[in-house]
C-alpha cells in the first residue's frame, strides 16, 4: 500500500501497480518513483513506466468516506476534457479495482510547468511582461473551461437534478450548523456569514446556463508553463461538478492575488508585482467566450461566502483535535477577511472592482 510517512509506493505496491500496468498494455518496469505530496491530502507520486514519465494520483493513506468517489469524479473530467482547448493533465489509465491498490487510482501524462504557489520559473522573475499576460491567458482558459461540451460526457453524471444556484446558501447555511455544534466553536466565529446567506438568498439570478465548474480556481491549482505565458493544466479537480460557470469566474477573482487578496497563495508570483488587474482579467474571460453578467456582484459574494466556509474547516477539525492550530488560525483569519469583503460587495461596496 502507500507509506503514511513518505506519501509514496512500498514494494509491494509497486508489485501490484507494475502487475496492473502489463496487464493494461502499458509498459513492463515502473522505474524513478518520487512523491509529489502525500500526508492527508491526496497522495500524488511522479514514476517512470518503461521511461514514460506519468503521474499517479490515489487517495491518502487513510482514505475518507467520500476518497474513491473523489477518484471516479477527476477521471471523468479527465475523460469529459480529452481533446478539448482546456489545458488539463492527459489521462492515461484508470483503475477502480481494489484488488490492486485497495483504492481506486489514475495515471496521468506528467504536466510540463510549474506551479507559482510553489516556485517560479526564471523567465517570469525576468520579464515583467510575462507575468502581466500569464493572467489574461489565465482567465481566458477558465473562461473555455466553462463552455467545453459536457452533454453526453462521463461528467454528465455527476450533475446533480434541481437547480445548482438554489443549492448553494443552504448547503453553506448546513455546513456552518454542523460546525457550531462542535465544542469550543462560538456562534459569531464567522462575523457577518448569517446575513451575506440572506442577501445571496434575496439577489439569487434567475436563471443560468450548465457548464463544468472547477469549484476552486485559482493559480495554487494551476500549472503555468515555463517558458510561455499560458497555463499548462489545471489541476485538483476534486470539487468540479456540472453547475453554473459564473461561480469560477468570482472565485478566480477573489483569488485574484492582487490586493485585496483574502488568502495571499500565489506565494513569490505576487510579490514580483506586474500581474493583470481584476478588470483585465473580466475582459479576457468575456473576450474568450465566457458569460457576460449583470449580476457579477453576487457571484463574487458567493464565492466568498463558500470559500470562506470551507475553509473555516479547518479551524472547526482544529478544535477538534485533527488539524494544526497554526493551520486552523491562518485559515481561520482569513475566512473572516472572505466573510467582510463579501459583506461589502453585498452592501455595494465592492472591494474587486
């Protein structure tokens, strides 16, 4: 199985794996296998099968409830995305038998880029430019991930019935009961959360148009390309479902990591400076094909409002003895940062703009 320490392959299931792999016609010999990440997170493990180098991704050493329908979710965006414009790793196999890694599992092309949340390549530290149309490109993609066809697709299944936009507050509305009734969480720890549900709920549009959704778009979930301003893939798409598209278009701009910025993750790409400005990046989406609308203000409160939830997790599974108090702060302070701009877009004070 996966080493809890190293979030890599023991021997025996690299045993298992290469036995799968000739089975699948892939290669013979699974050489070269470096962790990626690995701890609680879903486990990512680079590897060589025959001198290809791919990508593994399975769940953690200790899966949750929810770890393999998360697998089947990302294989059928990687199938549904196959062939399309929308920069994304290649699928290569998949596996849902347990008889292999006790979990289900995909390999994946191993995506040529890096990601800004972590380090920057030498060209975007030189040129100023790049940084600047890194992020028009940025929102362009994102904007064609919202219209790539989906009909008919693998991903179609996972669209649940009713109305996406009606789902919403309430969903957040019950996260937020099932965290105040953990011990030691107070009430108000989110300032302001009651009411942003209750102008959301009163300002809901009154329609949308399906498209697939993200769910967490911003650069820490993004591959750039190291030697062109363009994206390589994204990646973690663990929360993207069939919904309305407008939602990745505020949370790309609230993640927007120009100020205000609630969560600070671009890491060294934002303290260079000269990336595109949020207005710069709503005309690229618009440009690209993405929706034009009159109601972007709620968009940008919504994706405040469930960002700021989940992420307030956290601090709850901190108070409950699973996560790090420094985690569980930081994350904390900045739900509370989400929780008052969304308030001030829903006053009409908005801070994106």
């Amino acid at each position: 199985m996966v080493s809890g320490i190293t979030g890599t392959l023991d021997a025996t299931a690299v045993a298992a794996l290469t036995g799968w792999v000739r089975a699948e016609g892939l290669g013979s010999e699974i050489t070269d296998v470096v962790p990626l990440t690995g701890g609680s997170q879903n486990v990512v493990v680079r590897l060589s099968v025959d001198g290809r180098r791919l990508v593994l991704r399975r769940p953690p050493p200790h899966p949750r409830p929810n770890s393999d329908r998360t697998m089947q979710r990302e294989i059928a965006v990687l199938r549904t995305l196959a062939g399309s414009a929308v920069p994304h790793p290649v699928l290569v196999a998949a596996c849902e038998d347990h008889d292999v890694l006790g979990v289900v599992f995909y390999l994946m092309e191993e995506v040529d880029g890096f990601n800004p949340g972590n380090e920057i390549a030498p060209a975007y530290l030189a040129d100023p430019l790049m940084r600047h149309h890194v992020g028009v490109n940025y929102a362009a993609d994102v904007a064609r991930l919202g219209q790539a066809p989906w009909q008919g697709s693998p991903l179609e299944d996972w669209k649940r019935p009713g109305s996406f936009l009606e789902r919403q507050v309430p969903q957040w509305r019950t996260t937020m009961a099932a965290y105040r009734a953990q011990d030691g969480y107070a009430h108000d720890s989110l300032p302001g959360v009651d009411e942003l549900c209750d102008w959301l709920q009163a300002h809901q549009p009154a329609e949308y148009v399906s498209g697939i959704v993200h769910g967490d778009i911003h650069l820490n979930n993004t591959m750039l390309r190291r030697d062109s301003p363009e994206v390589a893939a994204f990646v973690d798409w663990e929360m993207c479902t069939i919904g309305d598209p407008l939602l990745d278009l505020g949370w790309m701009l609230v993640c927007w990591p120009v100020a205000p910025d609630p969560l600070g993750s671009a890491g060294h790409l934002a303290e260079l400076g000269g990336l595109a400005e949020r207005t710069e990046l709503l005309e690229a989406y618009c440009a690209a094909g993405g929706r034009r609308t009159e109601h972007l203000d709620w968009y940008l409160a919504l994706a405040c409002l469930k960002l700021g939830v989940v992420i307030e997790g956290t601090w709850v599974r901190y108070l409950a003895g699973l996560a790090s108090r420094e985690a569980g702060e930081r994350l904390h302070a900045s739900a509370v940062t989400l929780m008052g701009l969304g308030s001030a877009v829903a006053a009409g004070d908005n801070p994106f703009r």
